[in-house]
C-alpha cells in the first residue's frame, strides 16, 4: 500500500450494508474494549478496528479517535478509509512498526535519521491542523514493506490525541501516555502543547541509535527522583539535536515540528558531507599506493 499524495477522498461512513462487506476478517487482537481484526473491504486488505464494550467511556475514547483522524490527511499518516459509531476502517499497512523493526535490531544513524524525518513531517502537518498526538512512541509508527525510510513512514494511533479543533478535551487533566516517551509536562496533566510530541521524538531517535530509550527509570524521570540518563547515542554530530528535544522545559526545546526539521537536516547534510570527504581521502589514498607500487 501507497500513500504518494497530500490529499484523499474523504472517509466513508461504514454503516449497514457497508459493514456487513467487511468480509475474510481474522482475529489480531483484543485490548481496551477494543477488538482488531484484518479483513477485506472494497476489494483492498484493510485493519479493522471494532468497539466490543458497553462502557461509556470506552464509547466516548473511540468516538474520539474517530473525530480527530477523519479530518487529517497527509502521506505520513496511516489515512483513514471508513468509519461509523463501532467501526473504524484503515488501510492494512504490509510491513512491520519501528518497534517490530527495533526489536531485532538497532537503526543505522543514516536510518534513523530518514525515519525521524518521516516523524517530523507528518508532526508539521498535525501541529498544522491543531492536533498533538500525545503517543508518538515506536509502536505507532509504521513502516511500509519493513523498510526504515522516510517514504515508508506511516504515523498511527491517535487516541490520546489532543484536538483544538474539538469543544471538548476527552482526556484533558489526565497523565495518559508512555512514561519512555512521554513529555514531563505531559506527566503533569498538561494537554495540546505540540512540544509534547517534540520531546517524544527526541526519546524516538535515542530509542533507534541505542536500542532503548533515554531513561533506566522513566517514571523517576517524569516526577524528577532520578537524573540518570544513558549517554547519547550516535555520532557528536547529532548530540545536540537529541539534547535539546529531550530537554525538561518545553520552552527549552524545538518550539515547533519545523524547527527540529530543520535542525535534523541539517545534521544529515553535515553526516553525509563529512562522509563523502572521507571516502574521497580514502580513495586518493588508495591511488597514490597504487602508484607508488608501479615499477618504473
């Protein structure tokens, strides 16, 4: 599956005999009153995301997800293709998430560095439209064919978004997230700050050079008992950028999606400049023994 445009037809309402044609469905998951399932619809593979509780808060968190996602639509993000009160309906995405990928092996630099692009551009365009995401972790970024590149990105999971959009903040006041991951002002309760997502990205690109993520106690972190961070993955080069987006204060980090880009590009850039010149002195080098090994 391919997501090669900036726009899309708007969502489907999955209703009546449109539900029924969701056919070839099979079990992937239960988890929060919600089940999971790959299926068939309209001739294309899709997942299949069904509301199983009768709880009313669980009614109201699913609605939310629904609400948030049918109005955005980027390249970067897992688009959705249909939708009704029980139902959401979204592409199945062959491939695997960067923590499936992460989970056999650490990135290379010039992976990670693709990959948090992708991550970046899809968090310019959220932020855009209001919406923070609130959950930017591994698991909720896709990778299509199981490639870690910036083209093969796919954000997903908004549940825990927050829209400024929206006249109410379903999870407003709570501390919901991934403690790995998640923004200390965030622990605090604190809600649509697109720094937030910022922060989580910087812990992304320390999760894929290191193979972990920044803090041994994340918790401790988050209420500030412990300092201890591991030391900085990846080339001194990329130090900063890591240190900055992984700052305690959000006035002390990228202020926006954009900024951190920008910053990140630049890195590359540098990376790749400094590489060529080494190859290039190694190949002169190469030369001139080959040279001076001719005979006369």
């Amino acid at each position: 599956m391919t997501v090669s445009s900036n726009t899309q037809s708007p969502p489907q309402a999955v209703t009546g005999s449109a539900v029924t044609a969701l056919t070839g469905r099979s079990l992937m998951g239960v988890r929060g009153g919600v089940r999971t399932e790959r299926g068939t619809w309209q001739g294309r593979a899709v997942f299949i995301k069904s509301l199983e509780s009768a709880d009313p808060e669980y009614q109201v968190r699913f609605g939310h997800e629904g609400r948030v996602v049918s109005r955005l639509s980027h390249p970067r993000l897992v688009p959705l293709l249909g939708r009704s009160r029980d139902q959401l309906v979204f592409p199945f995405i062959e491939g695997c998430s960067l923590r499936e990928l992460l989970d056999l092996r650490p990135l290379s630099v010039a992976e990670t560095l693709s990959v948090t692009r992708g991550v970046l551009r899809a968090a310019c365009y959220v932020h855009d439209q209001g919406v923070t995401h609130h959950d930017l972790k591994p698991e909720n970024v896709m990778l299509l064919r199981g490639q870690a590149g910036e083209p093969c990105v796919l954000v997903t999971d908004f549940g825990m978004a927050h829209d400024r959009a929206l006249s109410d903040d379903l999870h407003a006041g709570t501390r919901m997230g991934t403690p790995q991951f998640m923004a200390p002002e965030q622990f605090r309760g604190v809600r649509g700050d697109p720094r937030s997502d910022l922060y989580a990205i910087g812990g992304l690109i320390f999760d894929c050079l290191a193979g972990c993520p920044p803090h041994p106690d994340a918790l401790g972190w988050l209420v500030g008992s412990s300092q201890e961070r591991l030391p900085l993955p990846g080339p001194a080069a990329l130090h900063p950028v890591i240190e900055r987006a992984l700052q305690r204060a959000p006035d002390d980090r990228y202020q926006t999606a954009r900024d951190f880009l920008r910053a990140l590009i630049g890195v590359s850039q540098r990376l790749q400049s400094e590489c060529a010149q080494q190859t290039q002195a190694q190949d002169t080098q190469a030369q001139d023994g080959q040279t001076q090994e001719t005979p006369a």
